[in-house]
C-alpha cells in the first residue's frame, strides 16, 4: 500500500510542474492553487507513507485525498486558464489521487495491510 503513497506524491510533483509543463504559468490563479495543494499533496503523501497501519483515521491519507477532490473540482469551481488540457490533467489525476487514498485507507481499515510492499 505504501506504493499508493509514494504515486500520489508523484502526482503531487506533477500538480507542482503542471502550470509550466501545460503552458498556463502566465495565469498567476492557476500557478498558485496548483503549487500549493501540490505540495500540500506531496507532503501528505510523503508523511502516509511512514504510517505504519493506515485506516479511515489516517489524516495524512484525508489530506491527500482531499487534495484530489480539490483538483478534480478547481477547474469547474476556479476556471482559471480555459485550457482543456489542465481540466483533464486536473480531473484525471484528480479521481486518481481521491480513489488511491480510498483504497489505502479502506485496505487498512479492513487489515490488508501488506507491510508496505510492492504488490498491495
């Protein structure tokens, strides 16, 4: 399970790049939210994947999944760039985010836990 943490920090990098990589970092709304709840994405993430039983009262794993609700709702709620690519980028990862952190925290919760190996 802890591989679920260590890809939704990954997707917190990406949340941190995306303004450039997609062209949008002229849009200083868009730079900024992203920045920012990336990182707060990736903290979150790095941090749960040092918990060592994740379960439903896990916060650092509601952070992160909170994040992901966040870029899955900012390009309707926020339209800040009007570009299609970061709205599914946003989405897409997004749902990703929110799903890998339901499954942690589900898993956890239910004893599956696998210690932290790969093939959770």
């Amino acid at each position: 399970m802890k591989w679920r943490n260590w890809l939704n920090a990954i997707i917190g990098v990406w949340f941190i790049i995306a303004p450039w990589v997609l062209g949008v970092s002229d849009v200083a709304g868009a730079v900024w939210t992203s920045v920012i709840f990336g990182a707060i994405q990736v903290i979150a993430s790095v941090w749960a994947a040092y918990v060592e039983e994740p379960s439903w009262r896990t916060w650092q794993n509601w952070v992160s999944f909170l994040t992901g609700v966040w870029f899955i709702l900012q390009p309707f709620v926020l339209p800040l760039s009007g570009n299609a690519g970061e709205t599914w980028t946003s989405v897409i990862l997004g749902i990703v985010t929110a799903v890998l952190n339901l499954w942690t925290m589900w898993e956890g919760a239910n004893g599956h836990s696998t210690g932290g190996k790969a093939n959770a």
